[in-house]
C-alpha cells in the first residue's frame, strides 16, 4: 500500500479474558495451566499486531503491501527477508547492477525501495524486464 492511499481497516475486537472457555466444557480444566500459558502467548502477540500492524486486518493483508507496487509517481518493491544482511534489486532495467538500487530494511525485517518514475513520466522499471 503506497502511503498516500486510503484504506477502510476493518477492526477486530480484542479477545476476551479467555476464562469462559472453561464454563463451556469443564473438562479442560484439567489442561488449565497450559492453556493459559498458551492464551498469554496469544495476548502477548496480539498486542504487539495491534501496536506494529495496526491490527489483526491489516497485518492479515500483507499479500497487497509486498512485492511491486506501481503508482502514479513511483514503483515500489518491499520484501521480508528478517536473516538479510543486505538486499538489492537487480534486472535488465539496472544493467543487473547490484548497487543501483540498494533496498533499506526496517525494524521487522521488511527491505524496501522506491524507485521513481522518469522524467518522462514512464515507470522505472519497463514491462517485460527481467529481475532478481
């Protein structure tokens, strides 16, 4: 998603205290321990979606926020590569030269360029190119 977009978010509640669980089938009880740990892990990592993604929605539509992206003004290209100590993106477009377009990562592992169109408005990188 290019940053100057607007997007309806669909917002999904927060879980509940994850207790009435038990009232639905006491056999469970027996798990209790676990399944509270387990519940906690899901808290905790909800939280962090919710703080980081903005929510479960946005977090669950990543498919639209990775890969090329063309807008009026630029094409876009985002990868996760979290182990990557550094990304480029190469092609014919470039001449495959691996320090053209170097990609920036950010604090989740998410490498990204901007490439902006030229001057005669047509995109960076042709239909048709070959890249890597």
């Amino acid at each position: 998603m290019e940053r100057d977009e607007v997007v309806k978010i669909k917002i999904i509640p927060p879980p509940g205290c994850g207790k009435k669980i038990y009232e639905i089938d006491p056999l469970l009880l027996t798990h209790r321990d676990h399944l509270d740990f387990r519940f906690g892990r899901y808290l905790r990592l909800r939280e962090d979606i919710d703080k980081h993604e903005g929510g479960l929605d946005p977090f669950s539509r990543g498919h639209e926020n990775f890969g090329f992206r063309q807008s009026v003004t630029r094409i876009t290209y985002r990868e996760w590569a979290p182990g990557a100590k550094s990304a480029a993106l190469i092609g014919d477009f470039n001449n495959w030269n691996p320090n053209a377009a170097v990609m920036t990562p950010n604090e989740f592992g998410v490498w990204e360029i901007f490439l902006p169109n030229n001057a005669d408005g047509s995109p960076p990188i042709p239909h048709g190119s070959r890249v890597k």
